[in-house]
C-alpha cells in the first residue's frame, strides 16, 4: 500500500496495528479479538485524494489484492484539519 500511495503524492504519516494485550483501562472501551491495520497519509488537496480513490493503482492493485485477506472492504475516510490544526502551517 506504501509504493501506491506514494506514487500517488500522498505522504504517509503511519501504519498501525493491533495490540493483542489485555485492556487493563477499564474507562476506554476497545474491541478485543479483531485484527487491524490502519494508515494515515496525507494528500495535498481533496482532489488528489478523490482521483487517488477514483482511479489509478489503488483501484486497480491494491484493493483487489487486499480484498483477499481482509474479512471486510477497505474503508477510507477524509480527515480535515481543525483551524487550530499545525497542518495547516
């Protein structure tokens, strides 16, 4: 997923996983016995990100190839940044 979105212009800020620990934090609720990946990249502008989902690798490689080994579709979500938010420095 890293190349794809790179070719794509996006910066890729992480990827996160599953921590298959006990949840000793009993005031925050979480799901236990479920696997996740998530990535955090960001795109110059909402329509770079709307032709990166639209067309292009993702659409074409990617998505495909997870679709095999995740139990549900991929989901994307666009973020935007708060007034306050340092993206916009």
């Amino acid at each position: 997923m890293g190349p794809c979105l790179q070719r794509a212009g996006a910066w890729i800020q992480g990827w996160y996983v599953t921590e298959n620990a006990a949840n000793d934090f009993a005031s925050l609720p979480v799901r236990q016995g479920e696997s996740v990946l998530a990535g955090m990249a960001l795109f110059d502008d909402a329509p770079s990100f709307e032709a990166f989902l639209r067309g292009g690798s993702w659409a074409r490689e990617v998505q495909p190839a997870l679709s095999r080994w995740l139990a549900r579709p991929v989901e994307s979500h666009r973020l935007v940044p708060t007034a306050r938010s340092a993206l916009h420095a």
